[in-house]
C-alpha cells in the first residue's frame, strides 16, 4: 500500500465507516505520530488503476503486542464482489504473521451492512460508544460560579491553562491519572492503556495544542481530576477526556470541571463540543446528558472472537 499515492482515495473511503471526516493533511499529521512506533500495515483493491477498497491494521499498544486495529471499507459501486472479504482475509494474514491474535474494528452501528459483515467475518460486539454533541450557548452565571463554589467546598483549586503551556512534570501527573481512569474503561483495558510516550505524542498534536485543559489539584498539589479538549475544525471541538481519582469519584468533581471546560470553550469561539461516551459509563452520561450533550449517532466495537486464526 503506497500510503502517498491512496491517500486522497484512503480519506474518501473512509468516510464511509466513519461520520468523522479528515482531510488528508489532517491524516498525515496522525500517522505520521503514530507510525514509526507502531506496528502497521495496509493494502488495496485495484479496478483498472483506480483504488476502489482498503484495509489497514496497526497495533493498538506496545503494552498490548497481540492486539491490533483494523479497518475496511469498498466503493459502494464495487461492494458483494468479495473485495472486501479478499481484504480483510489478506489483513488477517498479515497480522497472525505478526504476531496479532486479538483484532477488533468499529462501525457506526446503524450501518447494517457494515456490522453483518464484521459478523459474518466472526466478529462479535464487545463495546459501543455515544457520539454526542453540545451547541454551546452562554450559561447562566450562577451555573459557573456553582461549579466553581462545588470544587472550592471541597478544598480543591482548579487551574486552567492552553495545553502547549503543560510542562513535563504536569504532564506526568496527568498521565498517572489518565491511567488511573483508562484501566477502569472495560475496553480500553483489554486493549492497552496507553504509556507515557503514547501519551506525549498525543498531547502534542496540533490539533490537541490548540485546546485548553483543566486540572483540579488537592492543596499539595496532586492531581484530583483533569478534562480538555482539542480543536477539530473552526468553531467545533472535541472533549477528548474527563477523568477523576477513584478516592474522588461521585462528589461532582468530574460535572463540575465539565461546565468548566464547556465555558471556557465557549469563551474562546467554539459553537460545538463533541464527545465519545462509552455505554459502559453510565455516570458520565448522565454528566454529559445534563450539560446538553445530545447524542448523534453510535460507534459499535467488534472484536474477532477465538483469536485471530
């Protein structure tokens, strides 16, 4: 698969999985984090010289070398010609021949199609995500200074700042209560929780540069929670986490640092905040419900059950 080549068709494609659009620019910026470090690999279905499917897998953590992403998606024009069955076969291949025993990949669930066919391949659902969105309007003022006056109670201190401005012993920090909240996601731990090194990639992409976080810290200084969001398009941004210490958890920190975050965001000229909340956290939905987050559309994750063989 000459990545260079295919892009423009690799984005066309894969729009037709995931409601999430990216520009090509935009998807280099992401492999080019991610692929040096991680083990990959990709092909495509040709008709006269035009690429008209793909499939592509990458390894999901070092921590985790056995598990393994993979994508596929067919032109509607070439669809029940066994392309897509061709292409998943020879990822299949590819990743038992290096070493991957646990794919799994995802779809918009209302896509029948797409799951019957990830069924009949023997994948079976393990996990579904709410993509939910907010149309940020200005809030009463008492709302923020509510949430303010909740942590304050509490003896805590929120402190907000761009994330280029984190400093690598913050970012430590951060990381030790990303993982924290990352085991306790049932998917998200089977799969790998991702290390420090992950975690920096991440946090220096330029979309997440953009973005705005806030910590919420004990008098000593230990982190007690943290949420932030990048910026995805002009106007529109994505809450990307919400996390709370376990000893915290249930006292309103992760509401109250969530219409935080949605202010200051409104603040600096985002219209729209999107999110990803998994059916397995039903406490952060209700969260995410009560801010006016609406739900657009579900995510389904399928993993392949038996091992990849």
């Amino acid at each position: 698969m000459d990545m260079e080549r295919d892009l423009e068709a690799f984005v066309r494609l894969r729009a037709l999985n995931d409601p999430t659009p990216l520009t090509v620019e935009e998807l280099k910026i992401r492999w080019a984090a991610y692929q040096d470090r991680l083990l990959h690999g990709g092909f495509v279905a040709e008709v006269f010289g035009a690429v008209v499917g793909y499939a592509r897998w990458a390894r999901f953590h070092e921590e985790k070398p056995g598990v393994a992403s993979v994508s596929v998606a067919v032109d509607p024009e070439f669809q029940q010609q066994g392309i897509g069955s061709n292409l998943l076969k020879t990822s299949m291949e590819s990743m038992l021949a290096n070493g991957i025993h646990s794919p799994f990949g995802g779809t918009d669930a209302s896509r029948e199609r797409s799951v019957r066919f990830a069924q009949n391949a023997g994948f079976e659902q393990v996990q579904t995500y709410h993509e939910m969105e907010c149309q940020l309007g200005e809030r009463e003022a008492f709302e923020v200074e509510a949430a303010r006056a909740h942590l304050f109670a509490l003896g805590l201190a929120h402190h907000t700042l761009t994330i280029s401005d984190e400093k690598d012993s913050q970012l430590a920090d951060l990381y030790d209560l990303f993982a924290e909240a990352d085991a306790d996601e049932p998917f998200t731990a089977s799969v790998g929780v991702a290390n420090f090194e992950t975690f920096c990639q991440k946090w220096a992409l330029p979309e997440v540069q953009a973005g705005r976080t806030i910590s919420v810290r004990e008098p000593n200084g230990n982190v007690v929670g943290m949420t932030y969001y990048s910026c995805i398009s002009d106007g529109s941004s994505l809450s990307e986490f919400t996390g709370v210490r376990r000893a915290w958890r249930g006292k309103g920190v992760a509401a109250a640092m969530k219409l935080l975050i949605l202010e200051i965001a409104r603040m600096n000229g985002v219209r729209s905040m999107h999110t990803s909340n998994s059916s397995m956290n039903p406490a952060m939905l209700k969260i995410n419900r009560t801010l006016g987050f609406q739900s657009k559309y579900d995510w389904m994750i399928l993993e392949k059950q038996g091992g990849n063989h």
